[in-house]
C-alpha cells in the first residue's frame, strides 16, 4: 500500500540508453518479417523433373521488398520517351536501350509512349508479384487487352532493383511460372493467354 504523497511505481519499466537503443532494429525487423510473411505465398511449381519454389507478393511500391516502384518509374519514364533514363534502370543499360529503340522505331513514338502508359492505368494493375531470391517477375492484367497477362522481369542489384536483362537459371525458373501461370489464367477463363 502506498503511503501519503508517494508516487505510484511504474511497472512497466522499460529498457533505458544502450539495451533501449538494440532493441529498436530487433523490433523493426521483426515487424518486418512479419508484414512479409503476412503478404507472402509459397508454391512450388513441377517441371521438367524439378521443384521450382516461389513466393507470391502482394506488388506494393512502399515496400524495400517489391520491385514495383522501380516497374512504376521505368513505365514512367517510357510513357513520356525517356528511353535513355528507362535503359538505366535495366542490369544491362545498353542492351535495353537498344531494344527499347528498336521497338520505338517499329512502332512510331506515339504508339511507343501509349504502349507503356497503358502499363499506369487504373484498368491494368498489377496483379501479382513472383519473388525468387533476388529475382522478381511483376504480373500485370491488361483488362483493356482481354485480361491478357504482360510480364517484367527484375533483380536486386547493390540494394535497388533494377529490370533484368541477362539470362540466368533464377529468371529461366520465373519464365516457366509465367507460362504456367498464363496456363491457369487461360484454363478457367476459357481461353488462351
């Protein structure tokens, strides 16, 4: 019983200087994982005699985990032109600059431009997000082309992501779990993707 005048103790001490100070990244990361995990499928894919395991992500430009901020400002950049400033945000600038130029000039400017804006319309939004180690496959429903599936693929580089132009085993992994996925997709829809 607490005497006149006397203070109520706290019990709920908390951790004071340098033990207060550790604990902050531990609970930040932990929170981390768990809105992660929370957002987070797993499934493994069969083919070809193997076991491919992915994640499915939620796309969501705020996290340091998806590629879709980066998928966001390269589709930015080619909706207004910038060919040069959307090569940069490519594992290979020169390689994607020069594709990138080759379709332009096959398709006329305009077009160019209007091809990749159909990418920010409300109308196409991303609908899932394919995570392998580094690697990312970005899912978009184009609901104004009949529903049909357009893909990009990405890879963490030094911290960011950057749009993957170079072959290796993880990105030929994520192409056999995009035909799949367009398999299914064309299955209950009754059609082919």
């Amino acid at each position: 019983m607490r005497e006149a005048g006397e203070a109520p103790r706290d019990v709920r001490r908390r951790p004071a200087g340098p033990a207060r100070c550790r604990l902050r990244p531990v609970a930040a990361f932990l929170a981390a994982c768990l809105a992660l995990a929370a957002h987070a499928e797993t499934r493994v894919l069969e083919r070809d005699g193997r076991s491919i395991s992915y994640e499915v992500l939620k796309p969501d430009a705020a996290s340091p985990q998806s590629a879709l901020s980066t998928a966001l400002e390269l589709m930015r950049r080619l909706s207004q032109g910038d060919i040069e400033g959307a090569a940069l945000l490519s594992n290979s600038p020169k390689r994607r600059f020069e594709v990138l130029k080759d379709y332009e000039a096959s398709v006329g400017r305009e077009e160019f431009k209007r091809a990749y804006s159909r990418l920010l319309s409300p109308q196409n939004p991303p609908l899932a997000e394919i995570a392998m180690g580094e690697h990312r496959l970005i899912l978009w429903d184009l609901g104004e082309a009949e529903n049909h599936v357009a893909a990009q693929y990405y890879v963490k580089v030094e911290g960011r992501f950057l749009m993957d132009d170079r072959p290796s085993r993880d990105r030929a992994d994520l192409q056999r779990v995009l035909r799949a996925w367009r398999a299914e997709r064309a299955s209950s829809s009754g059609r082919r993707d």
